[in-house]
C-alpha cells in the first residue's frame, strides 16, 4: 500500500476572501458556437431559450469555503452579504463556517450570479455586484486582530471579488508577509499591470484556467516561462483534460479525476481549489495536492449548483483511490 500523505485535521486557519451570491443557473440544450458567426463578432446579439432554471448558493468565498470545511480545514469567510442574506447565513452556520468576518450591507441586496451552460459544459455568465461593492470596506489584518484562536500563521486566499477588494487584499498580504493564493479569474481586465505585477511576484500560489493565464501573460506583458519563474507554485486548471501544476523546476501534468455522472460544471474551479489547499495547507506533495484537488472538482460536477455536493471522508478516500490508485489517509 502506498500511503500519498497523512491527512488529519488542518491546524492552519484559512481566511478565504471573495463573494458571496446567490447563483441563478441555467441550462441550454443547445451550443453557443452554433449561434456565433465569427464575422459578426462585433457586431454580436444573442438570446438562448433555457430548459432548466435554478437558484443557488455560490460565489468564490462561499463555495471555496464550503468544500474546505468538507475536507477538514479550518475555513473563515471575509466578505460581504446584502439584506437577504438570511437564507445563505444559515446554510453557513449548520455546516460550521465561521461567518464571524462577513458583514451585512442592509441597504443592497447580496450580489447574483447569472449563468447559461451550454450542452458542451461552455458557460457564458454575469455578475451583479450588490453587496460586494463594499468589499473594499473589509481588511484581512482587522479580521485577524481579535482571532484568539489563531496558532499558526493564517493562509489567505484571494479569489476573485471587487478589483479594488482584491488589491487592497493583496497589499495586505504584502505587508504583513501572509502567505497567499491569488486567483485573479474574470477580473485580469480590471486590474492594473502594477497590481497584478505585486500579487503575482508576491503569492505563494497563482492559480486560473487556461485562457485565465494567457490573459495574465499578455497583461504582464511576459511569456510562460517568465510567469512561471515569478511564482513559487502556478497551477493551470485544464477542464476535464486535468490541470498542470508548475515550478521553476519541474512541471506536473495531473490527469483528471473521473465523474460518476455529468450534471453542472458550475463551481469544480472553486472545488478544485479547495482541495488543493487541503493538501498545501497540510505540507503534501503537489502531486498529491493537485488530486485532491481533481477529486474533489468531480463532488461538484455531478450534483447542479456549487455547494449541493457532500462527502463524508471515507467516501473520499475511496474515490482518490479509484482515480489515482493510491492510498489518502484522511
């Protein structure tokens, strides 16, 4: 038997920044490239007839979350919700969140995500703001102030949220030497080539999809080579071609984890994340990090919505075991 690491309960808090929202999710049996005539690009105006509406609990914070505690971590939200908020706070605390850092903006409503997926799992989305405007308002370092239960160094995670938000977070990373994932995601167009310089040169990880690189690539204006050398760690998520884990020395190319069934891809990036700190957070290899990761996407992609999935930790063992033929030890 071959042991991949020892996987007890995580004694590191991570502070999981980002949104929270409610996801509106919609299916169309159609695919969005055969609506598109590459010819009329800029010209384009699209409407799909949807099959299947539902609402759910999402965004980045929520859902990052949500799968940490699953796999044992020690997960606070710092984020912000709007007045109907009520519902999700609940859904938080019987899972055992900590919720003690997410502030409640009565004056708006918490923000929404509105998502079309086509038959091919390609997904076109948008994203209404609400509460997280006032994301900018939080301050990693306030929340950590009064956290007398705080043993070891904090890992703080920065996914995607306001722009603002984001390079505030990172600064704060910066001056207090926190150790950080920095997960720009759909908001690359939004920062600065400073900005995204300092939390690139400064993260311990950075973390996006394909096309999500290349966008960061061209904003920094460098080749991959070069972004590789300004990271410690850069993961590449590839879809259900897997994803690539590289450092200024090697580069790991993980097969992807199998799904009992296909149902929403909605939510497996932010999956994805959560395992992988499971294991980083824990000291894993990253081969072993970077499957965690790949299995516990697979939890996400066979249920509709972001945080609908569950497992209990032998189920977990066994479906690592069956993907990757070696033992997990939770």
């Amino acid at each position: 038997m071959t042991l991949s690491g020892f996987f007890t309960v995580s004694v590191m808090r991570i502070i999981v920044t980002g949104t929270l929202s409610y996801d509106y999710i919609m299916d169309f049996p159609g695919r969005f490239a055969d609506r598109i005539m590459p010819d009329k690009i800029h010209t384009i105006s699209l409407s799909f007839l949807v099959d299947r509406l539902h609402k759910q609990l999402g965004g980045t914070a929520g859902n990052i979350a949500y799968t940490l505690t699953l796999l044992g971590c020690d997960a606070r939200i710092v984020s912000v919700a709007g007045n109907d908020f009520g519902p999700y706070k609940q859904f938080l605390k019987s899972h055992h969140i900590d919720i003690s850092q997410i502030v409640e903006i009565r004056r708006v409503p918490t923000s929404s995500y509105f998502v079309i997926t086509d038959r091919d799992n390609n997904q076109i989305g948008s994203f209404y703001l609400g509460a997280t405007k006032f994301a900018k308002t939080l301050s990693i370092a306030q929340a950590l102030i009064s956290d007398k239960k705080i043993q070891h160094e904090p890992f703080i995670v920065i996914s995607p949220t306001d722009p603002a938000a984001m390079m505030q977070y990172t600064a704060e990373c910066i001056e207090h030497k926190f150790k950080y994932l920095y997960d720009p995601a759909f908001q690359v167009d939004l920062i600065s080539p400073e900005g995204m310089t300092d939390a690139v040169s400064h993260a311990q990880i950075l973390i996006g999809n394909d096309y999500e690189i290349t966008l960061i690539e061209k904003k920094l204006a460098v080749s991959h080579e070069e972004l590789i050398l300004m990271v410690p760690v850069l993961v590449t998520t590839l879809g259900a071609q897997g994803s690539v884990v590289e450092t200024p020395s090697q580069a790991i190319h993980i097969k992807p984890a199998k799904p009992a069934s296909g149902s929403d891809p909605t939510g497996a990036g932010d999956a994805y994340r959560a395992g992988f700190l499971a294991g980083y957070t824990r000291g894993l290899d990253l081969i072993t990090c970077a499957q965690i990761g790949s299995t516990a996407a697979v939890y996400t992609v066979e249920k509709y919505g972001t945080m609908t999935h569950s497992f209990t930790r032998s189920d977990f063992i066994i479906r690592y075991r069956e993907n990757y033929g070696t033992d997990l030890r939770l």
